[in-house]
C-alpha cells in the first residue's frame, strides 16, 4: 500500500464532496493533510 508518511496535501474545496473524500483518504495514507473551504462550518467538522 501507499505510504504518504511525512508528505503534505493541500486540499481546497475539503470540506465536502470529492475533496472531503480525497483528504479522508490521504490521512488513511499517513499525510499531513490541510484543506481549506468556504464552508468553514464543515470544514472545522472535518477537522
């Protein structure tokens, strides 16, 4: 499996949708991950 350890992912759009996905999946593989939204409010529930 991948292995993302010490690597950083920057995802806007994070909050829901494909980018939430794609950040919950790249914290499965061990990476730092820092999304940034307009919907601050989902946003600190993904946090």
């Amino acid at each position: 499996m991948l292995d993302l350890d010490e690597k950083v992912a920057i995802i806007t759009g994070g909050a829901v949708g494909i980018g939430e996905a794609i950040a919950y999946r790249l914290a499965e593989l061990n990476a730092k991950v820092l999304i940034t939204d307009v919907d601050a409010e989902n946003g600190k529930k993904n946090s």
